[in-house]
C-alpha cells in the first residue's frame, strides 16, 4: 500500500511510484567486474579467468506521467524526453506490455477494458499484487531501453568487456579489488519535481536519497551500504563520512569506523553515536576516535549477544534458526536473473545457443514437462515460452538431445529414480489457471536413469519448435551483425520474444501448421538456412559474368541484405533492381526468387496462392510499376 507520509508505492526493490507527483521512479544500479580470479567449474579442469561482480553506482530514471494526453516525459540527471504511451494493438495474442521506438506500448494489464497511459496510471496506483513483479520487470526494462536509445544514460560496458579491460591494466592481478576505479555515485534527475527527500528519514534512505542528502550533511556520519550478494539482496552496512565534501563522492575519499554489519540498525547506532559526540565537542572526531568508540560499541554488542547465548544453549541446544520463506515475487526474481547470469556467461564463452551453427540448430526442440496426475498417469504439458532459452541453453552445456524435463521433487522422491551425480535442477517460472507466477524446479531426462523414469515421450509440436528456433534464429542474426547487445541480456531476450511473436503471426497466414508434416517443414527451414548461409558468405566486390543469372541475383541479394531498411525487404530490393537497372524479364527474377531466396524453401507448404517467393515478386513488381509508367509517358 501507498506509504501515508511520502504517497509512494513500492513497486519493486529499485521500482517506486511517486503518487503526488504522479512520476514512476526506476533505479538502475550498474553491476561491474571488480574482481578476476582463476577457478576451475569442475575438478581436474584447467582453471580460468572469472570475473566477480557487485553492484556500484547508477542512474535514477524517472517517467513522468503528468503531461496531458498520452504524452509522458522520461528524465534522468543527463537530460529529457517526451514519450507516447498508447494501447497495444487488439489481435489474438494482445501485448500486455511492449515497446516500439519511442513508444510505450500497454494492453489490458489489470484484466479490464483500460489500455495505454490510463491503463498504467491504474496498475501503478493499485496495491501492489504477487502477479505484478512480471509486468513491473518488462517496464522496468523497456524505460531503460528508452533512456539508453535517447542517450539519457552513460553508456554501460558488460562485465565481460570490464573483465577484459581489467586484464590490460599495468597493476593487474588475479585476485585483486578494482572497487575504487568505479564511480559509486548514483544520478538523478537534476529536477525533482518538488520531491521531500526529508520525508523519508525515518524510513531506510534509498541510495538515491542519501547521495542527495550527503551534499548537505557535510562532514556528518551515515550508514553506507554494499551488496555482497546482489542476487540474494544481501547487503551490508557500515558507518561512513566524507573526507572532503567538495570532491567527488568515491570509495578513497570516505573515513570508516567500525566493522560491517548486515544488520542495518548496529550500523545506525555507531552513526548516531559519532555525530552526538561530534556535536557535543563542537568539532569533528578524528579517525582514531571515531574508531575507539566504533569498537566500544562493539563490545558492548558482544557482551550482550554472548548473555543472550548462554542460556539459549542450555534450552535448546543445536536449534538453529530457520530461514525465511522466501516470495513468489523473490523467487521468480531470482530465477530471471539466474537465466540471465547463465546466458551471459554462455555468451561469453561462445557456448550459446545462439552460437551454435545453423545446421545443429535445426534439431534443437523446444522444451517439454512431463509429469504424473492424480490418478499416477504420466502427462505432458509445454512451459510458457520464456522457459525455453534457458532450458535448451542448460541441455547444450549437459549435452542433452532429450527435450523432456522432470519436477525435481518428483525425481527426489522416486526409489526407483537415479540422479546424475552434480547434476543441477533447473528453475521453471510457470502459471497458475488465474495467470499467478510460481516456481518450479526441474531435471532434465538425461540426468536421470532407472526403471521409475517415465517412458512417455511426446511427439514434437511443430508450433512450438517454429517460434523456439525463430527466437534463437534472431539472437543469431544480432550476434553476426554485430547488434547483439550483451550488456542487457534482458531485453535482448525480450526482443527475440517479440520479434519470434510477429514471425509466427505472420506465418499462420501463410500455413496450415495443424496440417503440416514435422520432417518436411524441418528440412525446408535447414534448406532455407543453407539459402541463407550463400547470401551472406557470397563476394559482392567480384564482378560476375552478365549471363551468370545465379551468382549475379545472389550478389545483388548479398549487397542488400548488407543494407538493412525499415521500409522494404531486402529480397524486394534486389528484384527491382534486377527488373529495373539489369532489365531482367519477370519470368528470371520470378525463377530466380524461387531457386535461391530462403523464404522461397517452403513454397510447398503454404496455403494455396501464399507461396512467399509469389508475394515477394508482386510486391517487388507492384512498387516499380509508377517508375514504369512515367518511362513509358516520357516516350510518348
């Protein structure tokens, strides 16, 4: 519920809405390598470099929603930007949430008739629900990505990239802490809008909020905090000042006293304690002092934690506390950022699906549960769509070809089940019949063996397997063409969403998918990659001879396909230009487009009058028919 004294709702961790000022309120925190050691994933494996990583600095990016109409402003501390926030588009599969250039999409988020700008205000403004934190983390991602296309951030480096720039230094060595070369200083928006800070100092400060208070503390102690497990939401805390408050604020220029804390609030009493000391005196304690009573207060603290002890030992000895249950909200947290540390690491390594050739890409499928029923009946279902990178990605690096997957709770408790030694469970994020998130953990077959594996093996879903490659044929043309943005995996695999969502639309107007035969729509797509691979490997600096139809057209396909536009495809441009520049006769291009275009490998399979390599050749014909005419009136 909104806070009564400021009118926030707490979104997220880093997601806050700012009722009074009507203003969605994301804070990035940048995530660095600041550390490289040797270590080996298994035993007897060569060790390598890898890079550890924390939290340190950011951005506050605020959306404000107060602009009339469906006009929003998105503000950071390098600037300003007036987006649009409108309806999604009505079709079968509604966008719930998307993003086209400067645009915010929004569908009927909270299950009602309200869409766009009105939509959102709504959602933002209603007490935050389990089912929210999906929703709250694509619109957190699709904000960044605007800021980051409107140059409203600095840029950011990957970890991978730090990792490497690291390794070139002069100073470098394994093992070594690089936490001061990065800027610890979050920014935000140089116009708040009229925001009370102060409101909050009885609450736990948000970094942003200390970072703006720090300039007017002067010298005064505060509580500085540090992700030790960024993941986990493990942070600790420690009582800080500035040594000069005219610098800029980094990790050299801050004074410490006493030990880290992960309790927040033993942190607090050191602080309070400094600054009652230092404006008693009248001036400022030096580092020494501020250190004595720093340790005083720890040994208090000792004293009275080892009396707590002592007789808890003799009432229950060997009890240990349990640990909090986490969230439904925390756990899928954790799971998109485990698929996002798996991919990127994959990444890095040249491991990824997406890197696999195109030809070991065709016989990968997309995931498949298999799971018993009341009644002890093994039955199978498929995961929502999100799951399958990371399912296929773990399947690539077990060396697995069995799409079937298990609940681990279900191996663990079968007698009859083994489970591979070291082998690791992978987190499914799946939907209640009301649309709720939850968790689920689960091994894939090839992990486990006996006789209590289940025998069912489901036949391949055509439908299923199309949008899987679609989405894993687009991260690999984004990694070939040098697009592939490895600095946020998150939105990549959102575009890949996107764009595998628009592909397969698009084709069940062209085929019969129900009706389709697996093998043959298989080796059509292997043949429409080998088509592919031609164009993009063909020399387009070589001439060719006038009368070579083949080597010419799959060059003029090569130098557009080079050239990408918004407006037209690149297999319109070269048979216009074959017609137009080359005088080609329509009967050569049209032959043409069917022999050596990628589309064209499945003109078998589409419906009657939808072969692409026709609707290619009608449009490409269609658009040059003006041009044709005002020839022919010249003429005349």
């Amino acid at each position: 519920m909104p806070d009564e004294a400021n009118n926030i709702v707490q979104l997220d961790k880093n997601v806050q809405y700012d009722l009074r000022n009507d203003t969605l309120r994301i804070e990035r925190q940048y995530l660095h390598c600041v550390q490289v050691v040797l270590r080996s994933d298994s035993l007897g494996e060569r060790e390598r470099p890898q890079a550890k990583s924390a939290f340190i600095g950011g951005a506050v990016m605020e959306l404000d929603l107060r602009p009339e109409g469906n006009k929003a402003i998105l503000r950071t501390a390098q600037g300003e930007k007036t987006i649009s926030i409108i309806g999604s588009k009505i079709e079968p599969n509604r966008t719930l949430i998307g993003k086209k250039r400067n645009i915010i999409e929004i569908g009927e988020i909270l299950r009602n008739h309200l869409v766009g700008k009105e939509a959102l205000r709504t959602f933002l403004r209603s007490p935050p629900q389990e089912r929210d934190s999906l929703i709250v983390s694509y619109l957190d991602s699709i904000v960044h990505r605007l800021a980051q296309e409107a140059r409203l951030l600095q840029p950011e480096s990957s970890v991978t990239e730090e990792m490497k720039m690291l390794q070139q230094r002069e100073d470098f060595a394994y093992g070594k802490d690089y936490t001061s070369l990065y800027d610890p200083v979050i920014y935000v928006p140089q116009k708040e809008q009229g925001l009370d800070v102060e409101a909050h100092t009885e609450k736990e400060m948000r970094p942003s909020a200390r970072a703006q208070r720090r300039s007017n503390m002067k010298s005064e102690w505060f509580v500085s905090s540090n992700p030790i497990d960024p993941v986990a939401g493990v942070m600790i805390y420690q009582a800080q000042r500035k040594k000069d408050v005219d610098a800029v604020d980094y990790s050299g220029n801050r004074e410490e006293a006493g030990q880290w804390f992960k309790d927040k609030a033993k942190a607090q009493e050191i602080v309070d304690k400094l600054n009652a000391a230092e404006q008693e005196r009248g001036e400022a304690l030096t580092a020494k002092e501020a250190q004595a009573i720093a340790n005083s207060l720890n040994t208090e603290e000792q004293r009275k934690e080892a009396g707590k002890e002592a007789p808890q030992a003799t009432e229950a000895q060997g009890e240990k506390k349990q640990p909090e249950k986490k969230t439904t909200k925390e756990l899928v947290s954790e799971a998109s950022k485990d698929f996002s540390a798996l991919m990127e690491k994959a990444h890095a390594d040249g491991k990824a699906v997406w890197q696999m050739t195109s030809e070991d890409r065709s016989h990968l499928r997309a995931p498949v549960l298999v799971y018993k029923d009341k009644e002890g009946n093994d039955k199978s279902f498929y995961p929502p769509v999100a799951n399958m990178l990371p399912a296929v990605q773990h399947q690539l690096e077990i060396g697995s070809k069995d799409p079937r997957w298990i609940p681990a709770k279900e191996a663990g408790a079968n007698p009859d089940i083994a489970i591979r030694k070291g082998a690791k469970a992978v987190t499914f994020v799946l939907f209640t019949k009301d649309k709720e998130p939850y968790t689920k953990k689960f091994f894939n077959m090839a992990d486990l063996s006996g006789k209590g594996v289940p025998a069912l093996s489901p036949s391949p879903d055509l439908r299923r397997d199309v949008y899987l490659h679609d989405m894993i044929d687009y991260l690999a043309r984004r990694a070939e063409r040098g697009t592939f943005k490895d600095s946020n995996y998150f939105m990549m695999f959102m575009d890949a969403k996107e764009a595998a969502n628009k592909s397969y639309q698009a084709k069940k107007e062209v085929y019969d998918f129900s009706n389709l035969d697996y093998e043959t729509y298989m080796k059509a797509r292997l043949e429409a990659h080998r088509r592919l691979d031609a164009i993009l490997k063909a020399d387009i600096q070589t001439p060719v001879p006038e009368k070579d139809y083949e080597k010419t057209f799959i060059q003029l396909l090569a130098k557009e396909v080079r050239q990408p536009s918004k407006t037209t495809n690149y297999v319109i441009r070269a048979a216009r230009k074959a017609l137009n520049e080359l005088k080609w006769q329509e009967s050569h291009v049209k032959a043409a487009i069917k022999s050596f275009v990628p589309e064209a490998a499945f003109d078998s399979l589409a419906r009657n009058g939808k072969a692409p390599s026709n609707t290619l050749l009608i449009v490409a014909v269609k658009g040059i028919e003006p041009q044709k005419k005002q020839e022919q009136a010249t003429v005349r």
